[in-house]
C-alpha cells in the first residue's frame, strides 16, 4: 500500500538526495494568509515527491516544505484542527517544559537562539536541494524574489549546507551508518547493500496515518468532513477526512560543532599522544574516526591511516555488555542501545526499535582544515533534521531518557559526551577496562544549539488543501 502512495508523500522521507550535494533552508513567516495559502498551493506542484525518477532523468533542484503549529494558525487553519495534532507540536520546541525535556539550558536555552524561540519566530522552513552551489544561487535568489508578493517574510536564512566530500561530520568521524529503514521499500536493500544491515520499521514509525510497531495506526489528523468540500484528502476513521495521512513530524536543530576544543580535550587527557587522543574520541563517540564499531574493532581503527570508510553496521553489544570496547555511555550506544538495555537481547533489540528516528541532517560550514587542534573562528556544524510519526515516544524520548540521562544503564551522573547538557565543564565519562576502569573528568560543551523546531511535513494532498482553504 505505502508504494502507492509515493506520489503523496514528500520525497525527503525516502531519500536524503545524495545526488544533489548543495542544501539550503529558509525560515518564514506568513504576513498575509490568503497570499500565502496561494504560495502553498503553486509549492504543492513543485515539491519533490517520492516517486522514484530514472536516474538519468534526475532534477538538478529538489524542494520541500514544512509548516510550524504556529505557521498553520497563521495560515488560517482553523484553531480545532490544529488543536487536533499532537501536543509536542503544538507547543513547540522553544517552551520552557520542552527545554527540560531537551536539556536545553544555559548557552543552550532557547532565549539563545538565533532562531526558532519567541524573539525570531518561523512559521515555514522551505528546504531547497541543487546540484551544485551555482544552481542553488540562482533558485534561492528566484524563491526569494517572489516572497514579499506571495505573504511571506524571511524570518532567517541558516547557513548553506554543502555536502562533504565524503560522510564524515565535523568532529571527523563517519556519519550517517545506522538509519533505519521503512519496510517493505527500496530502502531496506539500500541500507542492505551499504551497510551489510538494515532495521526495516513499520511506515508508522515515521509516517502518519500508517501501521506502526505496535502494530496500530499512528495517530494522523481527523478533520471534520465539512473542512473539506472538494473530497481533497483521504477519508479516516470516524467519517472524517485525514489531514496528516502521509505527513511526518520533522525535528531542525542547529547544532554548532566546537572542533578545536573537542580534540584539544582529548589531547589534554592523552597527555599529548596523538594515538591515545584518537582513542579518547573514539570512545566518547562509540565509533573510530573511519566508522568502524569499537564493539568490534576494540583495540585499533582497521582503517587507520587511509581514507576509507568503514560503513558495517551488522553488529549488537551482546559480546561487549560490560562496554569493554564500546563504552555504555558512548554517543552512538546511547542513540541507539540495540541489545543492550532488557532482559534478553531479542526484547531489548525490540524496545530499542520503539524509539527509532529517520535522519536527513547535513553539514554545514567549511571542515577545519589542518592543526584540528587550532581554532580559525569559523562556524560549522549539523543541522540536524529527522522524521518520526510520534516526537515524544521518538525523538524526544531518545533526548531524555538516553542522551541526557545521567543514570542511562546504571551509569550515574553522566550524561551523552557529545549531545549531554554538560554544565559548567563538569562533566564526567567511564571508560570501562579491566582491571580498572578510567573515568573522564571536566567534560565541557562540545555542541551548542543555535536553534530549533517542530515542524509538520504535509502530504502533497494536505499541502493543497491548506491552499484551498
């Protein structure tokens, strides 16, 4: 059924367009409704959907859009159908509880955004992907020129994001290996084919209105059959007409990265041995710089000193339970436990699929290039973008009770070495040995939120019906 509704379906939730290696992301704000309603219904024509093209046939330019609660009040969306989805979204991610949920605190609240809270609101993200950075100029000069017409207004323009040359992130460690996948879609055998692994979830998990591993519907957007004369969305339980069948949650987060002072700890705690501080990063992390697990490869990075990327994801922590290689408190064990948090592997492999996210992140700013040890005052980072059909059972679940846990797997006061809210440099990390374990200490702030949102992604049939309101 899910392969019949490709042509509703933003493409973004089947593909991360790898092809297209220039990225950028407008944040609006609707100053004219009706105009704006009129803007969504030509984007609704344009937006790349998830029908697969020919290869060879392939846009040089891919366009999606998503909508803020705020962004469809503004867009005169009725007050009771936005009341209809679900709390997270509607409050949105700047608010005070979700900040406590989040760890967003300090340098990391919300009032310290430079976008996303109550002082640089966004209403739409128009998430614009080109071939290159020549096609990019050109079709985000065309969109913005037509945006004053149309009831829009930049609130702002996050920095472009430029594909790598390979999938590393900034930090230098391989990015991107354990996605899941949507069964019974092309993208199992893909995830199949490059990491020798895939973990096929139900399209509930990330889409609405679909099955999910509970094996019930995820909820989706009921609306009342009068808000629909012309039949434009699918009919849902209830006699009413379903506005979120097809859409997705979308989860933005600006996430600068502080390169040098990552590795300059390191070094400070490997006593200026480049081998060790590799070693240190790499158990912070839950990976070696070329990808490799540490579960498997616990002494030394197979692909040290070349350039090739380890993507082999077909491993569990059943061999390392005591973190020996891959430490508890690691970033990629804490994102993703696998076996390693119930009573038999089978039901904690299980459980850890209930809190699964589809990512669609990219880089942006220019690799610090050289010393990685000296800081040249450029800022680069992640915007990290995921899907998933239920954000506090997904996302924020994974935030709170995994990240920024301090007593995740028994651990006590710690919290994720990369994501956690390390307050005060005082932060601490357990590397497990044997016989003695060594404990981090003074752990600092190595990635800082610049901003953030909760985003509704609409089928192409909801995006139409948003115009012909």
């Amino acid at each position: 059924m899910l392969e019949k509704n490709r042509d509703d379906i933003q493409g973004m939730i089947f593909s991360a367009y790898v092809h297209l290696e220039c990225a950028a992301y407008l944040l609006l704000r609707v100053t004219d409704a009706a105009l704006a309603r009129k803007w969504v219904g030509q984007i609704a024509n344009e937006v790349t959907n998830a029908v697969k093209p020919p290869k060879d046939h392939r846009p040089p330019v891919n366009i999606n859009i998503a909508f803020t609660a705020t962004g469809l009040t503004n867009l005169g969306v009725p007050e009771a159908v936005v009341d209809t989805f679900s709390y997270p979204f509607r409050s949105g991610m700047a608010t005070e509880r979700r900040a406590n949920i989040l760890g967003d605190s300090d340098a990391n609240h919300p009032k310290n955004w430079e976008w996303g809270n109550d002082q640089k609101p966004v209403d739409v993200v128009l998430m614009v992907f080109a071939q290159d950075e020549f096609v990019l100029k050109d079709e985000l000069e065309r969109r913005k020129s037509q945006l004053a017409a149309n009831g829009l207004a930049i609130a702002a323009e996050i920095p472009i994001a430029g594909r790598q040359p390979d999938s590393r992130e900034h930090f230098g460690f391989n990015d991107g290996i354990g996605q899941p996948t949507i069964a019974e879609t092309d993208q199992v055998q893909r995830q199949q084919e490059r990491t020798h692994h895939a973990t096929p979830l139900p399209p509930g998990e990330v889409l609405l209105g679909h099955e999910n591993v509970y094996g019930t519907m995820t909820p989706s957007v009921g609306i009342d059959p009068s808000l629909d004369p012309k039949n434009v969305l699918p009919p849902c339980s209830g006699g009413k007409r379903d506005l979120g069948f097809n859409g997705s949650y979308l989860v933005f987060r600006q996430m600068e990265q502080d390169v040098a002072t990552f590795w300059n700890f390191a070094n400070q705690i490997a006593g200026g041995d480049e081998d060790v501080a590799k070693l240190i990063g790499a158990k912070m992390v839950g990976r070696w710089e070329s990808g490799a697990s540490l579960a498997l490869h616990p002494h030394k990075d197979p692909n040290a000193g070349t350039d090739t990327l380890d993507r082999f994801n077909d491993f569990n922590y059943e061999k390392d339970p005591e973190g020996y290689g891959c430490p508890v408190g690691s970033h990629v064990r804490r994102a993703n436990p696998r076996d390693t948090l119930g009573p038999t592997p089978d039901i904690a492999t299980n459980s850890a699929n209930r809190h699964r996210i589809m990512r669609r992140g990219r880089s942006y700013g220019h690799r610090l290039e050289g010393d990685r040890l000296k800081d040249d005052g450029q800022k680069r980072g992640l915007h990290f973008i995921c899907f998933n059909g239920d954000i506090e059972r997904q996302f924020e679940f994974v935030q709170q009770t995994w990240i920024n846990n301090s007593n995740f797997a028994g651990l006590g006061d710690e919290v994720d070495p990369l994501l956690g809210d390390q307050l005060s440099c005082s932060g601490i990390m357990t590397i497990p040995s044997d016989p003695l374990r060594f404990r981090v200490h003074n752990l600092c702030r190595f990635v800082t939120i610049r901003g953030g949102a909760y985003f509704f992604l609409p089928g192409i049939r909801a995006l139409r019906w948003i115009a012909a309101m």
